[in-house]
C-alpha cells in the first residue's frame, strides 16, 4: 500500500489551527466558569468585567515582545514555550471569586503567555506557507478560535453544572499540555525554499516570500520606525482593534446578555448557543478561499482583494450588531451575533492577511503591533461594557430591559463603519517592508 506524504507546511498549518482552538476554549471557558461562580458568590457587573478584562491586560504586555521573540529566536520555540505556561498556571490556579488577588495574577500570567502566541503563529506561516496558499492558511489557522469558541459555549456550561467550575481549568490544562507533545514532537522548521508554486501562480517578485535563513531573520535590524509610521500598517492596527472590540464584547458578555437580558439559561439552550462562533468557523475559511481565487485567477489585485472583503465583512458585521438588541427572543439574538460574527470573519481575509502582504519577512513584527492593539480593545471594550451595565442598574434600568444594552451592541457597530472606512482610504497589498 502506498504511503500518502503530507507535505510538512499543512501539518504546521493544521497544528496551528488546534492551537488557536484550544486558545479559545480556555478563553470561554473562563468566562463561563467564573461568571457562574461570581454570581454565585455575589459579584456585581462591574467587578466581573474587571476581572474578565484582566486576562487583556497581560496579553496586551507581550505582544509586541511576543513578535520580537519570534522574530529572533523562532516562532516554533516561542509557540511551544507559550503553551507550556499558560497550560500550567491553569492547572495551579484556584477558582475562587473571592480570592481576588490570586485570579488576578493568574488571568495576567495566562495572558502574559497566550500573547506570544499570534506573532509566533504569523512568524511561522511567513516563513511556511507561499504566497498563493497565504490567504486560506490564515484563515484556516485563526478559524481555529471560532471553532474553540463554540465548542467552548456547547460544552463548557455542561461540564460546570456536573463537574463544577473548577474542573474546566484542568480539563483546559490537559489540552494545552496534548497540544504542546504533538507541536514538539511534529513541529519543525522550514527548509530553504523559493516556493516554485508561487512562481507558477504568477506572483511578482514583491511578493515572494522571504528565503527562510535563520542568521539573517536573527540578526537583521527590525525597521521599528517604518513600520511605525506607515499609515498601511495602522490601517491594519485600527481593523484589527475594532474586529478584537465587537469579539470580546460578545465573547465575554453574550453569556450574561443571554442570562440576564434574555432570562435564558445556557444549559438549557443547547447547541444553539454555539452557531456564533461556527458561522466565523465557516466565513472565514470562505473568506481565505474566495480571497486566493480572486488572487491567483488575477481577478483582482491584492490591493483590491483585501479591501473589497474587509469592507462587506466590517459593513455588515456593523448593522448585525446594533440590530441585537431589538430582538428579545433567542433565535433573534442567536442570528444578529451569527451575522456579526460570520461577517467579522470573513472580513479576517482582508485586514489579517494583510500583516503577511506588506511586511513577509516582520509579520510577526507586524502581527505583534497589530495584535497590540486588538488587546487593547479587549481591556477597553470588555471593562467598559460592564461599567456600561452597571450604570443602567443605577439609572434604575433592568437588565432585561433592552435598553441596558443598546450601547453595549451599538457602540462596535460603529468602530466597524469607521475602521472599514480607513481600510479602503489607507491600506495596500503591495510589500512595503523589505
């Protein structure tokens, strides 16, 4: 019988995507978890968004670091390193809403970890994955969260009513600690290649991808002040904010919108509740193959590629979003946040990608600033949604009361309309970094 070879760059490529799952089965899980065992302890909205937005905080600090370390001493070595931490703190933290000070630290650790994790990842599809396969490979890579996420929503709710809170953390830790066995037994690094299929499919040289030689990805001086000042990579920066806002936001609040607003119960919601999270599955991995169709068939330009997709993507993405609130059953708030969601996603194939077009040889640079930011909109958008709540509870609003969360859904609908519109005046698909 003939032995089937699986080229090694879609075994990376396919390791990646767990990871990115298991990254976001942690991150519901906690939410979850710790909302069920705050409420039960008494915690008000406004602390439980502090706390939510804790992990944010962390994350933000080694992004950027994250994407200089990839940058110097491999992406393979940091991702394996990141798991192995984030994997132990959670296998040795307590959950316990009264014990404050050590959920704090704990969450920052987990963040501090899971932030090496996206530049390390860019870093290595850079130097893996060709240019023609660029725009699937992302897509497929980062599905992997949306994938995590719903599964996170379908099962963690059942394994806190039978097993408690507690055993979500060590359930996630096992999987971490799988995942890092499987990286470093199978994970390696890339031969030198000009990757000839990149040729064929009739790439200019700009957008080659870098020859991959460890020496000069190490010592080469990372051209800081460029990449700060162009305005292509800010546009990237402000898409990628505003699509980590609205994600967070629901991410972190559509289990207490759904509780609260809704008077549902999670358990009893079943596998409804995770249709916003495989509708970003399934649009963004539509979005990476419609995005390397249009590139390779010479269609449309990159430049154009990317716009058309990030514009239909963050455009619709913003009406879906302010349009929840007005729905005040569960198949009506289930479809608003699978439409923002899906559209969120498919807009990835635009501004995500991006990272790889203008800068292949400091996308993890790149990613690192970019990702920067996205953090960022987590420890704003997460903490001020609940103090958002939490001042409608002292206007004498219910949380069942639409009302409370208009502003919650309204306000990343319009960072959704203000960034697509600066990723059509600013961004580019050329290479701009050498």
């Amino acid at each position: 019988m003939k032995r089937v070879h699986i080229p090694s760059r879609y075994l990376i490529v396919v390791l990646m995507f767990i990871s990115t799952s298991v990254c976001y089965i942690e991150r519901v899980g906690f939410s979850i978890a710790y909302t069920v065992a705050a409420d039960a302890a008494g915690v008000n909205q406004s602390s439980k968004g502090a706390i939510l937005s804790t992990f944010y905080y962390g994350y933000v600090l080694s992004q950027i670091p994250g994407g200089w370390a990839a940058q110097k001493i491999g992406g393979r070595r940091v991702l394996l390193l990141s798991f192995v931490l984030w994997s132990s703190t959670c296998a040795l933290v307590p959950l316990d809403p009264n014990r404050i000070t050590i959920l704090v630290i704990a969450r920052l650790l987990v963040g501090i970890s899971q932030g090496f994790i996206f530049p390390s990842i860019h870093n290595v599809l850079a130097q893996w994955v060709p240019p023609h396969e660029r725009s699937r490979s992302v897509s497929l890579t980062t599905s992997g969260m949306y994938l995590g996420a719903a599964l996170g929503m379908l099962l963690i709710p059942s394994v806190v009513k039978f097993r408690g809170p507690q055993s979500v953390f060590i359930a996630e830790a096992a999987l971490g600690a799988v995942w890092s066995i499987l990286w470093f037994k199978y994970a390696s690094d890339p031969p030198r290649s000009d990757h000839p299929k990149a040729i064929a499919a009739g790439y200019g040289e700009s957008l080659l991808p870098v020859k991959v030689k460890s020496s000069v990805n190490k010592s080469s001086s990372i051209p800081w002040k460029k990449i700060v000042v162009s305005l292509p990579v800010w546009a990237i920066v402000v898409n990628n904010f505003t699509f980590h806002y609205a994600l967070y936001v629901l991410m972190n609040w559509l289990p207490t919108y759904f509780e609260l607003g809704l008077q549902l119960s999670l358990q009893d919601m079943g596998s409804s509740k995770m249709i916003p999270y495989l509708n970003m599955f399934f649009f963004s991995n539509i979005g990476g193959v419609i995005a390397d169709h249009l590139i390779t068939r010479k269609i449309l330009s990159v430049t154009k590629t990317r716009k058309i997709l990030n514009t239909v993507g963050f455009v619709v993405a913003s009406f879906a979003l302010m349009a929840i609130p007005m729905f005040r059953t569960a198949g009506g708030a289930i479809f608003c946040s699978s439409v923002a969601l899906g559209f969120l996603a498919l807009g990835r194939a635009g501004f995500a990608v991006n990272h790889m077009d203008v800068a292949p040889r400091y996308a993890g640079i790149v990613m690192g600033v970019s990702n920067t930011a996205g953090t960022l909109a987590g420890i704003v958008g997460v903490d001020f949604t609940g103090r958002l709540l939490e001042a409608a509870k002292n206007a004498n609003l219910d949380l069942s009361n639409p009302r409370s969360w208009d502003s919650v859904f309204f306000i990343p609908g319009i960072f959704c309309i203000l960034s697509s519109v600066v990723f059509l005046v600013f961004a580019t698909g050329e290479r701009i970094f050498d």
